[in-house]
C-alpha cells in the first residue's frame, strides 16, 4: 500500500462544563460530544520523510505546516510505538473551520493515526490508538470514536450515548480564538466562584437526543466557554442574535469559539436558516449530527 485516505468529522459540544482550575492548571470536563458530517480529508503516501501540505475552504494562514502540526505529532507517535521506521508525506482538505472550537486540528490528528497504521500496515488495536490520542489532545479520542460521547477528564474519557439526527447550520468567523486564552479568561471571569462539575449531563438532554427530539434538545444546550469566548469577541453576538431573529431553535458558540451552530426543527428547517443567513452576508455550511468518526475510505 502506497496512499491512504481518511475522513474524519468536526465536533460540536451539546453541553460543555467546565470545572475548576486544578493545581497543575488544567481543568476538568463534563461534556457531550457529537460529531458533524463536516470532513476533513487527509491522504497519507509513503515518502522518505515528513511533510504536510493543506489546501480547503477555510482560512489557512495560522496553520502549522511544520513539527507543532498534530498531524505530523500524531504520525511520530505512531512511529514510537510500532517501531516503524518510514515516514508519510501528508495532504489535508480542510473543511472545518481552523481555531473555530470545532477540533479541525484533533479530527486532522485522529486521521493520521489511522492512516499510518493503515499505510504501514502496524495493526494498531482500537485501544492503543485511543492512548495514543489521549496523549495527542483531549477533543483527539473523540474524533477516532465519533457519534456521539459523554466525555469526562479533560474530554478523553468517553462514554457512548444514542442520539437520533439532528440538523444543525454552522456559521463559521473570519477570526481565531486560542482556546488556551478562552480558559484562561474564563478563570478570570469567575475568579474564586468557580462551580462544581457536575456529574453528568441532564437527562433531559438524553432523553431529547434518544427521541431526536430537536425543540427539547434546544433547551439543554450549555457552554461554559461561551461567556469568556464574547468577552474576547463580542462582535460573536450579533451572530447568534441573527439566529434567533431568523428563527432557529437554539443558537450557541462552539466549543471555545467563535465559530457559531444553530439547531433546525429538520431539514427543511435548516434549508430555510441557511438561506437566511446567506441572505444577510454570512458564509454558513449545512450539517447534520451524529457523524461516524474518523475512518478509511475504502478504493
């Protein structure tokens, strides 16, 4: 086997909460991770060392071409492990938006532990690329599980939930947000009232996403990232007020930011809220939820 290819999904957090900062800095999670069937495509071919080239449909400029990429860091991590002593020359089309808190980076990441482990032919189990993710970031476990996850720790531990579709319109910004900065702003806004985590989603959530129940699902979307994420960009609100005047279900930031979703009623719905958005000059793209996570795509 000479090249690879592999797709892996974005992400959006149903719920995100966020627990206080702990001694070493970190903070721990209670989340509900479900992926979108917006696609990265990474394609692997043997070559005698490194390299990664990116071309998509989103801002590229702040991408990491270089060892800081988690591509090339997923690809060595693999190589430590098997042993194997080749490398890979890497291309990414990119649709997920870059620093958009929908974990583009870590689904880029997931793909590449499987394409290597496929173009090597190292036979990597389930389990062992799953402790490799973990090492490689938090959202990276999720991205090789997919569908959708309880995630607890700092988001690796995964938990599976059912959930029917849903259909979701994505409003990406012409902006970044490190998400090292929105956690660092967020301890600033809460400074000593930090809440407890709690220890799991609502049920209502649950049950909402068991029935694919969207109106009841719209009323348990949480983020605790979103109030640090418009404090560092309050331009995000007239976004989400756009949502609510155009008549979505729920409107919340993704993740850390400042990429916006939407929840539709269905897909007409949907068709509907996009053309609104499109209408008053946003780039938006058409999602529906849960989305198998990164996987092979078979010649």
């Amino acid at each position: 086997m000479t090249s690879v290819t592999v797709k892996a999904p974005g992400k959006i957090n149903l719920a995100l909460h966020v627990g206080p900062k702990d001694s070493a800095g970190y903070h721990d999670l209670l989340t509900v991770f479900q992926a979108v069937n917006v696609w990265e495509t990474l394609t692997a071919e043997d070559a005698p060392e490194f390299s990664l080239t990116v071309t998509g449909d989103v801002v590229l400029d702040e991408i990491p071409l270089d060892e800081n990429n988690l591509v090339i860091q997923a690809a060595r991590a693999a190589q430590r492990v098997t042993g194997h002593g080749g490398a890979a020359a890497f291309h990414v089309d990119k649709k997920v938006p870059v620093g958009g808190g929908m974990a583009g980076g870590s689904a880029d990441a997931a793909a590449a532990l499987i394409a290597v482990d496929a173009l090597w032919g190292t036979n990597l189990s389930q389990v062992q690329l799953l402790e490799l993710a973990s090492e490689l970031g938090s959202d990276v476990p999720f991205m090789l599980e997919g569908y959708t996850q309880i995630g607890r720790g700092r988001g690796h531990l995964l938990e599976g939930v059912e959930s029917l579709p849903f259909f979701w319109v994505v409003v990406p910004q012409p902006l970044h947000l490190s998400t090292p900065l929105v956690y660092s702003t967020l301890d600033e806004l809460r400074g000593d009232s930090a809440p407890a985590l709690p220890t799991a989603p609502s049920q209502a959530l649950l049950d909402a996403l068991f029935a694919g129940e969207a109106h009841a699902l719209a009323q348990e979307l949480v983020n605790d990232l979103a109030a640090p994420a418009l404090t560092l960009a309050p331009q995000i609100q007239s976004v989400l007020d756009s949502g609510t005047r155009l008549g979505a279900l729920a409107g919340m930031v993704s993740g850390s930011g400042p990429t916006c979703v939407f929840l539709a009623e269905d897909a007409d719905h949907q068709a509907r809220l996009a053309d609104g958005f499109d209408a008053e000059g946003h780039y938006v793209l058409r999602a529906s939820s849960p989305a198998r996570g990164a996987h092979r795509l078979r010649r």
